[in-house]
C-alpha cells in the first residue's frame, strides 16, 4: 500500500469509530506498505483514558510482535497526536509519522490538547496539576537496585 493508502486506512477507522460510539481517531503502524497493526480511540468503551488511537495501535503491534521497539515501522494517525501519545511514539521508537487531521483541526472540535503541551514548558510546582518530590532518598533505592543489575534488558 502506499503511504496515502496508509493514511486513507488510518482516516476509515475515525470515520468507523464515529459511528461506533467512540471519538474520531484512527492509527495504522505499518511496514514496506503493510499493515501490521490498527488502532482507534476506545476511551470511553473501555472506561481507559490511555485508550486512544495511537496508543491502542502499538500496544495492538508490540503485542503481535512480541517486542517493545518499533523501530522500522511507521504510523499513521488520523490526527496529530496529543503530548501521551506522541511520547509513547518516541518510546515505541516508530521511524516517522504521518498524521491527517492537526491539533488545530481537533481543538475546533473540542479535543484541546494544546493545554498540556502548555503546562510541560512550566516547571512542576506551577503547573495545574500539584506536584511534590516525596520520600525520594526511599525511591533512588530501585534506581541503584537498577544500576547495579548486570542482568537486565535495556531498553
Ligand atoms: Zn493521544
């Protein structure tokens, strides 16, 4: 398939969730034009604010293949991702995205992300969301026990 095929498959699933009862997003991740995994935004069927689209289409693709790095594979999302799904892009290690629909086009249609992109330029004490270092000497314990395992899987 060619990548506009791609992107008319990832834009099919948006339609299709919509008449499904679910929001207006659609992703593909594919490979030399085939595709391995889709995905659509399933946050209110399954009661899961992680469940868009994007995120829905790698958990589908790690899952099948049985590896947690994407690296080789493309998305295709149906609209710009929002701040989480954009990172799990990055740590899913996708080589490119395509997306349809901007972040503009989605805030028009009250899906406003543009609010989290704002509060990860403030530093954690003014952001909206209270935030507070606590028992941080406890928690460095799991770093070191990391640190200093020989045998673990980097990734
Ligand atoms: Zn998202």
């Amino acid at each position: 398939m060619t990548k506009e095929e791609l992107m008319r498959k990832a834009i099919e699933l948006s339609k299709e969730n919509v008449a499904n009862g679910g929001g207006p997003f659609g992703a593909v991740i594919a490979k030399d034009g085939e595709i391995i995994a889709t995905g659509v935004n399933r946050v209110t069927a399954l009661c899961d604010p992680t469940a868009h689209a994007e995120v829905s289409a790698i958990r589908a693709a790690t899952s099948q293949l049985g590896t947690f790095d994407l690296s080789g594979y493309e998305i295709y999302t149906s609209c710009e991702p929002c701040p989480m799904c954009l990172g799990a892009i990055y740590w899913a290690r996708l080589d490119k995205m395509y997306y349809g629909n901007n972040k503009t086009d989605a805030k028009n249609i009250g899906f406003d992300d543009s609010f989290i992109y704002d509060e990860l330029e403030l530093k954690p004490a003014d952001r909206k969301l209270p935030s507070e270092i606590l028992l941080h000497k406890e928690a460095l314990k799991a770093f070191e026990a990391w640190s200093q395992k020989t045998d673990k899987v980097v990734y």
